[in-house]
C-alpha cells in the first residue's frame, strides 16, 4: 500500500488506537478519536473517560515522544476485506487555547459533532504511513 | 470495570490490537486474531499478511516482552455505548508444535475457521485486565 493510500485510508476512519511508550519502557494503548490534517493527527480527551486513564498517554508521550497510531478493518465473514493502516510518529502536546490547539479543536469538531474536549491537545507529527490491506482496494 | 468484566469482554472480541516495543524504544502496532484462555491470549501469524510486517512483533517480543493488547468498541452514532478493554503483560514466543502451541492452535482455529495460522504463536501472559465503559454495562 503506498503511503497515501494509507494516509486516505487513516483520515477516513473513525476510531484509531494510540500506543505510548511508559517511563518504565511498557506499551501503553487506548482508542482514540482524531482528526489528521496533512501529515498530522490531532485528538484530544474526550469528557467522558476516567482522567487518571485519560492523562498516561499525556505522560508517556512527554517522556517517549515517539508513537504509532493504527486504523483497521475487521469483518468475520470476509478477510479478504481486512485491512490496517499505521502512522509512526512523534507526539507533542499542545495548548488548546494557542493557534494549532484551536484547530485542532475545530477539526475534531468537523468530524465529531458529539465532541466534549478537555485539557491539552496531542498533535502526532507522522513520519511514515503505512499499511496493509488483504486484497486489491475496491474503492480508493 | 472489574478486571473479570474487562477479560469477559476482551474474551468476546473478534479482534484486538497488539503493542509491542521495538529496540529502538518504538511502540509497534497491528490487530489480531486471538484466543482467551484463562489469563493467557493465544494470537499466530495469518498466512496471509506480509512476512515482513508480521515478524516485528515476534523480533519485539524476544527484545521486549512487555506487551499491551487492546480490544474497543467504537459506533459513531452513540458514544454511551463505548467502551475498551486492555490486558498488560508479557509476550512470549512458542513452538507451535509443543503441547502449548498446539492447543493455543485449536483454540484459535475454534474461533476463526478461516485461519491459516504460519510460523510461531505469540502468548501473552496478561498480569491485569482493565477497561472503561461509557454507560453501565448492558449485557454483561
């Protein structure tokens, strides 16, 4: 899969999971929803989840600033229209009260009416996308 | 969630994601295929994805055998339905021929009838079962 076919593949899923490296050298993995603009991927903590579960990635990504993001397809009834999509990246985290914060906000906003941000935004500056899908792509 | 709920509900799922990390200090990315047993998740190599993609998980594991394993719910039209599961713990490589393997085999070929498992299965050996849900828990 070439790199923008996985990049058009990511900016149109809806839900992705964000892995972090911890302090102790462990993984650290949850969902996210985000939104990518060019070669970055914004996402922010929603109200909802708990705060202490919410903040680790925050704390990961300050310590161990590099992350992958993945997006992928899942059907039982037909592999052949598995695929998966992978940012790597480097994470920073941004005011969301500064220029690319409100963006980001704004973004996110776009593609999720439902949206209650809270406290700081991750921006993941991607490096590589990658993927891989079963069969040839039917509509990209 | 209780860490009992967290497993039932991870046990349940049709496919999660794997985290490793990588020599580099790199988180490492991909879905899985997987089987629970007891505190244990059985996961193998598809025949299908490319051999290249598949073996960074592998080469992480012996490197780095911590491991995060994630399964989610995602529906764009109601977020009190959410939620996630996570299990924490270490990954280890095993002879898909030993007695472990080959039952960690027939687990997942009970699971998914499709599978063409290729090469060594991935154990992972989960130390803590946790997860969130947006709403209380409807079925479980």
């Amino acid at each position: 899969m070439t790199p923008d076919e996985a990049r058009a593949r990511f900016a149109a899923a809806r839900v992705a999971r964000l892995a972090t490296v911890g302090a102790d050298g462990r993984p650290h993995l949850v969902p996210i929803v985000f939104a990518v603009d060019d070669d970055r991927i914004y996402s922010v903590v929603d109200a909802k989840p708990k705060r202490t579960t919410a903040l680790q990635r925050l704390v990961n990504v300050r310590e161990h600033p590099a992350v992958a993001v993945l997006a992928d397809y899942y059907e039982d009834a037909d592999w052949d229209a598995l695929w998966w999509v992978r940012a790597d990246g480097t994470g920073r985290i941004v005011d969301p009260g500064g220029d690319e914060g409100r963006r980001a906000l704004v973004r996110l906003a776009e593609r999720y009416p439902q949206i209650q941000p809270t406290g700081d935004v991750l921006v993941v500056d991607v490096d590589r996308w990658s993927g891989w899908a079963a069969a040839a792509p039917r509509d990209l």
